[in-house]
C-alpha cells in the first residue's frame, strides 16, 4: 500500500474513533507513529486537519474534506478489488443483484438457489428497491446486474433486454366481494384500498387512459397504498376488503388457495407485463454475473411458458408467485 492511502486510512481512524490512542490500536500502530502519520500529511496539505479540545479530537473544517476525499478512494479502491475478483472465475467475488419487490420473489430468488446449487462458492448479495432508484444505483457501479419493470428512461450507459411475460392480475381474500361478480374491470377495483410496492410508469400510464376520472398517472399513484413489504400486504389483503395487483399473473405458492384467489382483469388481458435484464453498455460482464443472468433468462423462458400453458386452459395447477 502506498504511503498516500496509508495516511488516509490514518485520517479515516482518527476520525471515527477521536481519539488518538483507540485509532492507534485499531490501525495496529503506536500512538506515536499515528501522531507522526497525521502530522505529515498536515504538513503536505499546509492546514490543520484535526484539533484537540475537551470533548475529545475533532476534525477541522479541512479536515472534514479530506475524511470526504478519503472514504470516496477508500470506495473506489474496494469497488475495483470486488470488480478484478469477479473477472478472475466464476468461482470467485461477489454479484450484487438489484430488484424491484414485483421480480425478486418469482425471478430472481428461484435463479439464484438453482445457480448456487450448480456454484456453491459464488456470493449474491441482493437490494430490492424501486427500479427508479436502481437505475442509479447501476450507473454508480453498485450493481452488477438489475432484474425487474422497465425504467421510465433508460440512460445510454445501460443496456437492457425486455421480455414480455403476462397479463396483470389482483390478489384478493377467497371471500372478498370482488368474487362475486362474472366478470372484473379496472372500474370494479378501483373502488378497494389497493396495497402495492411502487408500480411501474408503463402500468400507471395505462391505468390512467383507462381510468377517465383521474388526470395523469402522477394522480392516480396517490389511489395506492404504498409498501414494498409483501407480507404486510398479504396479511391486510387476508383480514380487510383490500386487494393486491399482480404485475404478472402467477399464484401464491406460499398461500392457501382456500384463503385467497388470483383474478383476471378483462380490461387488462391484452397487455403484457415486461421484465427488463440490464447491465452497463461498457462494463465487462464477470463469468459469475453472466451465469447469474443466464440463470434468469431460463427461469423467465420457463414462466412464460407455464403461463401460455395456463392461457392456454392446458395447465391443470397455477405456477408460483410472490403477490
């Protein structure tokens, strides 16, 4: 390690623990060679980086930049060691997976036990979020790969695959009053509370075509209960007349058929809910986020066909689904 980024660790020390004898020791050094550490890169910038007070050591106004300047290389270098990790073999690094609620649970978490099966030593870590933020998240490099509802604009620096699965649908309890009608539009859900995560633009879009009393989809957003919890969702769903949209239109393998029921909207049987597989457009893709994504690819090529059976009237039993 270079003398530069072993005086920033020093500053980072100093600075989260304020005190330089508890610094010293979580850096293994002597107070004295902390002290001498901190001093010089004083003397290389010409200002005060830390004083001492009753209170403990604090940083100064320059020091406070310095701490910012050090923990973004501190960010960089650990990015770039994560990065060379995953490029060396499959076997190796750690994936960070980005999700929006509707895709983790029937996408992502069935591709990601059948690849951990195939390679025990990959690591995952997953961040389930809206895809407004995971857009973001993916331009910054802190995600490899998203899997979830198209983002509103795609930026140029990503690239992305769509693949249209099937119609929406709502989740309601087996008794709920929606039941007993021979035929559900958008204008007979409307009325029930609706407990979703945040919905895609694509759907909201549509919904405020169809739905003549609200103005724009930013209005008809405030319709919804908002939570990207599904088990909160699925337990007011069970007790209240609440309902849940499905954005594909798959059954609960979890819940009880006898306690709840999956509906098909008519207005909405034409349209087809997309999942989008993005990566940087410039980025190298690891041999593990690669085999990650190939994963995906057959779990989405599965779905729709269980689906098409399902449409069809040849499945006997619903597939699985997360609400």
């Amino acid at each position: 390690m270079s003398e530069s980024l072993r005086q920033l660790r020093h500053v980072l020390a100093l600075y989260e623990h304020r005190n330089y004898r508890r610094a010293a020791e979580a850096l293994h050094l002597t107070q004295s060679a902390l002290s001498v550490s901190i001093r010089r890169i004083e003397d290389e910038y010409g200002v005060p980086l830390f004083i001492r007070d009753q209170s403990g050591v604090r940083p100064t106004e320059y020091g406070e930049v310095v701490v910012r300047l050090a923990r973004e290389t501190s960010s960089t270098l650990e990015q770039g060691r994560r990065e060379i990790e995953l490029l060396r073999s499959l076997d190796s690094g750690k994936v960070i997976i980005g999700s929006d609620p509707w895709m983790a649970d029937i996408i992502v978490a069935p591709a990601l036990s059948k690849l951990l099966r195939k390679h025990s030593k990959l690591r995952f870590r997953l961040r389930t979020q809206g895809w407004d933020e995971l857009q973001g998240e993916l331009l910054a490099r802190k995600v490899d790969v998203y899997v979830g509802s198209p983002f509103d604009a795609l930026d140029p620096g990503i690239q992305a695959t769509t693949y249209d699965l099937s119609s929406p649908a709502i989740l309601c309890r087996r008794d709920h009053p929606l039941t007993r009608l021979p035929e559900i539009r958008i204008k007979d859900v409307l009325p029930y509370p609706l407990l979703v995560p945040k919905l895609p633009r694509w759907y909201l879009s549509w919904l405020a075509e169809q739905y003549s009393g609200v103005a724009d989809s930013e209005e008809l957003h405030d319709l919804f209960l908002q939570t990207e919890d599904f088990t909160v969702i699925r337990h007011i769903v069970h007790e209240t007349d609440a309902v849940t949209a499905g954005v594909i239109r798959t059954f609960p393998a979890e819940l009880s058929p006898s306690e709840f029921v999956m509906l098909d909207i008519a207005d909405l049987a034409h349209v087809r809910a997309p999942v989008v597989v993005a990566t940087l457009a410039e980025r190298p893709i690891p041999a593990a986020a690669a085999a990650f994504i190939s994963q995906v690819v057959e779990e989405i090529d599965q779905l729709r066909n269980a689906l098409q059976q399902v449409r069809a009237g040849r499945a006997t039993t619903a597939p699985a689904f997360t609400g």
